[in-house]
C-alpha cells in the first residue's frame, strides 16, 4: 500500500508486521482498541543511518517536517519521587518541560529523562521511542497541534521504521492527555 504522506517505498498496516516493531509496541497494537482501527497505524520501513530529522526528511520528503512528530521521555520530581511521562510533541518544536510539563505533573523539577532511563523503562530504542507501547500508567502528554494533523509521523520504537498515526488517535492513548502549547517554538 501507499503510505499517506511521504515517500517510502511502501506502508504495512502494524497487526500485518508485529515482528518488525519492539515487543511493547506490538503488544500495544495487537491491544489497540481506539477509534481509529488498528490497521489504519502504518509502519514504514526506513534506513536507520536517516534516523535523525533533518536528514530524514531530506531522503523521505520535505513536507514530513510539518507532519512529523517526536517522543521524548521526561522526568518530574517532588519530595523524592520521580515520575516519568511521554510529551509527544510537533518536530518543529520542542517540550515545554519547565512550564507546561512541569505544571501538569505536579513536580518542582522537570527535565529529560537520562537516554540510558528512556530506554530501559520503555523497552524502545533512543532515538525511536513512540508513545505507543509505553509503560502503563505513564502519563502521555500530546501537544493539540499533533492531533489536529491527518497522519504523523513518529517513531516505531527502534530506529529503524516509523509508524504514520492519524492526528486523533494520539488522544486516544493510554493515560493521554491533549494540551495547547506543550510544543513551543
């Protein structure tokens, strides 16, 4: 099949190719119960050496940097305890972790989360975390601006391949919440 927006050789609906996806992310598709069908999640095979927006971009079609999005783990602390989240955010931006993160989970302190925390606690390569598959409970926080798109593009859990998401199945994950200005410019 043809991938909605950019230029890949082909997209595979994810329930169609759960052995190329981490062990989360396919549990969470074979569990995914939202609106939008599970077959309408596309994976998108892609070179890890492109990985890295810019570039990736560059090889897969320009317009995917207005229709692309990253997930980044975060970690607020209050009286010793930690707590990490998901903030999924528009790659044209970045989280607002001393504001909109910070207030949201309630923490005195908010930053990244170390890369050797993301991926141990997610189960997902760095640089290809998706907030598909997290842990339960984890708070997800989406930026309304990546609902609001058709199809985004995010990572799949490892550095090879993406997954292309329509916008409003972002709210409908677990523990998600939608909230305006999470991506700031």
């Amino acid at each position: 099949m043809d991938a909605p927006i950019g230029h890949f050789d082909r997209a595979t609906p994810a329930p169609d190719c759960l052995d190329e996806l981490t062990a989360p992310v396919a549990d969470a598709v074979r569990r995914w119960n939202g609106s939008v069908p599970a077959d309408r999640i596309l994976y998108v095979d892609t070179d890890p050496r492109w990985a890295d927006t810019a570039v990736f971009v560059e090889h897969y079609g320009r317009e995917l940097l207005e229709q692309s999005a990253n997930c980044v783990v975060v970690a607020g602390r209050r009286a010793g305890e930690t707590t990490l989240a998901a903030c999924v955010v528009l790659s044209t931006t970045r989280v607002d972790v001393n504001g909109v993160v910070r207030r949201h989970l309630g923490a005195r302190k908010a930053s990244f989360a170390p890369m050797e925390t993301a991926t141990s606690a997610t189960g997902m390569e760095y640089g290809g975390i998706t907030p598909l598959g997290l842990p339960a409970g984890w708070p997800v926080l989406v930026d309304a601006a990546v609902v609001d798109l058709p199809w985004v593009l995010v990572g799949s859990g490892r550095r090879r391949g993406k997954l292309l998401i329509p916008g409003k199945a972002f709210a409908e994950l677990p523990d998600a919440t939608v909230l305006e200005g999470l991506g700031v410019a």
